[in-house]
C-alpha cells in the first residue's frame, strides 16, 4: 500500500511541476508500479473505465466536426452585430462559448470563439484581455454542467453511475447542472462589472456562413442514447462509450465523404494525449484502490464525524478550490470521488452532496490562476501571441472573483437542495 501511495504522489508532483508532459509522467509511473510489483499487467488493462474513455473520444471527434460546421462563428457573429456596446458584445460571446462548453471540450471551445473575440478587439483598438480570460473561466465553469462537457464529469457518471438526464435531475432533485448554472449568474456579474465600462459601438461585422447542420443531428443523437443508458447498461459500462464512438465513426465517414482534406485534418488533430493521461489516471487510482490505500485514508477521515455534516461538505469543497486553482483536476477528482463517496456512506451522508462538491469546487477552482486549468493557459498564450502577455496577478484579478462568486453561489445552492 505504501509503495502505491508513494508512487502516486511522486506521479502527482511530476504532474504539477509540468503540465506539458502529463501523459509521459503519468505512464512512468504506471512502468514503475510495474517494475515494483505493485502493479500487475492485467490490472492496467481491468483499472481503466473504458466507458469514459470511448464517451471522451467520440465527443471529441462530434466536437471537431461542430467546429466544421461553422454554426458556433455564425451564431457569435450574430451576437455581436446585436449588441449595444463593445462590452455587452463581448459579455455575450463569454456566455455562448460557456454554454458550448457545456457540449464540447473547454480548450475547443475556446479556440472556436477567440479569434474572434480578438479580431473585434483589434477592430475597436481595445485591450482583449478581459473577453479571453473570460472565454477560458466561463467555458471551464460549464464543462462541469453535464456529462460531456469535461472529462471530470465524465469521471463523476462513471463514479455515481449518473446518464445523462441525471445532471439535470438526480433522485427527484436538481442536479448538478442547476447547482452550476446558479454558479454562473454570479459569475456573469462579476464579469460585467469588469466589461461594463468599454462602452464602444461594435462595428457591424460579416456573418459566418453555415457550411453543414450535421453535426448538430450527430450531437442530439448522442444525446438522445447518453440519456437512454441508464435502461440498457445499469451499470455504466459499456453503453455510452460504444454509442459515442460510433457516432464519431459516423461523422468521421461522413466528412471524408462530403472533404476528404477536413477529415484527415480532424483526425490529426484528435487530442490523443488527454485520452492517454485519462487513461493513466485510472490505471494510478485503481493501484490506489486495489492496495487498500482509499480504505486506509477513508478510515482516517471517520473521525470528521464529529463534525457537523455541513462543515464536512465545507472542506470538501473549499478544499478542492485551493488545490486544483494549481494542480489539474483529472487526478483530483478522479482520486477524491471513490473517497469521498466511501466516506459518505460510512457517515450516512447522501454521496451525492460530497461528490457533487468534489467537482463543483475542482472544476471552478480552477479558474483563480492561468494555470489552473488547459483553457487558462490557451488563452494566456492567445494573448502572449496577440502581444497582450497577461501576468499571473492580473489573471488573478478576473479569475478569483469569479472563481469565488461561482462557488460560492453553487455551493449554498447545493446544500439548500441536497
């Protein structure tokens, strides 16, 4: 058991100290548990959820073709050309690139909308700073609302065996995805307190074309059977990721039909890495599991019984702000779901509000810092590029109270619903 942990920590402090080399931290790790016996080679293939991996990877392909599609530029271009002021404009574009985040990878999502965020504020010879912070920590705050916005999320469904629906109702009560729209009213204030005052006109701007409606069709089909799954696959493992990738398949054939060249640039562009380290982190937690360590640290922990309930739920998630505003979430939640669940049936808690807390907390906490989470350090070196380079305290100024008007409005809400 100790062995595991070690090796854990060791993964975990190579994971903070670079970002850039995750994958490879991550499997070096793996190698090693190998090499120590700590890990066996069946176990690295039995420790992986496979369901989430095939859910990640066919999202990401239905979301490269999305971004095919051109729709999300149409509807930005839109959105700015009815917007009274430059900062209404730009207010207006951070809450459409949040809610498409709750559909498609944050780091996409961001990318999608940037450029032109960034040609508008070229235009109108304004700092673009503030709009692309908030493209990155709005689009973060969303990816938490349903399960296929973030692959934490993706962690959580696999965790509390939640489909779709369940996000949005669990048990009969609001789920999740209300906890983090509440979260984001209180974010979008703090937001227009800082783009209130670029009172600019937007200058009309050409709208993008729509070049297909397909892959929206693709993406309410995934919808459609990710909310099914809970009849056909009750135990969360195999439905949903086998209908996921075969959508992809489906869009995938379907572009190289209608531009063989956009089809092989999708599937160069497939991020491989992320579903690596996804991967990787299973296989570390379950070494964890499967060597007694959550049992030990679960058994320690008893003793915040004595606690009341909602000082417990406080930790829990405060906690997970202070620690993932610096490290990533994906090892985090990933770690802390089976623990805190574990915890909360020892104490007679509902797992759902410590669970629930977990990610709210991990996922919005990572919004204080630029590197506390991929989109952060995207829009950093967006800017870096634009020659706006952005220090860590003025992207602290923006993300913090952002980050702490979200969680905390999520979080009252949570409790007063749970």
């Amino acid at each position: 058991m100790w062995r595991a942990i070690v090796i854990f920590l060791a993964v975990y402090g190579g994971l903070v100290v670079s970002r850039k080399h995750r994958p490879v931290i991550a499997w070096v790790g793996i190698l090693t548990a190998l090499i120590l016996g700590v890990l066996k080679p069946l176990e690295i293939i039995t420790s992986v959820n496979w369901n989430v991996i095939g859910i990640f990877v066919g999202s990401l392909f239905i979301a490269e073709l999305f971004i095919f599609s051109r729709i999300p530029e149409t509807i930005s271009d839109w959105l700015i050309n009815r917007s009274p002021s430059l900062g209404f404009a730009y207010l207006s574009i951070i809450i459409f690139t949040s809610l498409l985040s709750a559909f498609i990878e944050n780091v996409a999502a961001v990318l999608i909308v940037a450029p032109i965020a960034l040609q508008l504020a070229r235009k109108m010879k304004v700092s673009p700073i503030p709009v692309i912070v908030g493209l990155a920590i709005s689009s973060n705050l969303q990816g938490t609302a349903t399960l296929i916005g973030d692959p934490p999320s993706m962690i959580l469904a696999a965790q509390m065996k939640m489909n779709f629906l369940d996000f949005f109702v669990y048990q009969g009560k609001p789920g999740i995805f209300f906890m983090v729209e509440i979260g984001a009213m209180a974010g979008f204030l703090v937001l227009y307190l800082f783009l209130r005052t670029i009172r600019q006109k937007p200058g009309y701007i050409q709208v993008t074309p729509v070049r297909t409606w397909v892959p929206v069709w693709l993406i309410s089909i995934m919808i459609v059977l990710l909310s099914l799954a809970s009849f056909i696959d009750k135990d969360f493992t195999w439905f949903g990721g086998t209908a996921c990738i075969l959508i992809g398949v489906v869009g995938l054939v379907w572009c190289r039909v209608i531009d063989r060249d956009a089809a092989g640039r999708l599937a160069r562009s497939f991020d491989w890495r992320t579903t690596a380290f996804l991967a990787a982190i299973f296989v570390l937690v379950g070494m964890l599991e499967r060597r007694g360590a959550i049992d030990a640290l679960v058994g320690r922990l008893v003793d915040l019984g004595d606690m009341s309930p909602f000082l417990v739920y406080t930790i829990v998630v405060w906690l997970s702000v202070f620690i993932s505003a610096f490290i990533d979430n994906v090892p985090y939640v990933t770690a802390m779901l089976p623990l805190v669940i574990s915890l909360s049936e020892r104490l007679g808690y509902p797992r759902e509000v410590l669970a629930f807390g977990v990610l709210i907390g991990a996922c919005l906490g990572g919004n204080i810092t630029p590197i506390g989470a991929s989109a952060n350090i995207v829009a950093a070196g967006l800017l870096q590029k634009e020659g706006f380079p952005i220090s860590f305290g003025t992207f602290v100024k923006i993300g913090f109270p952002f980050a702490v008007a979200a969680t905390g409005a999520a979080y009252v809400a949570l409790w007063l619903v749970k």
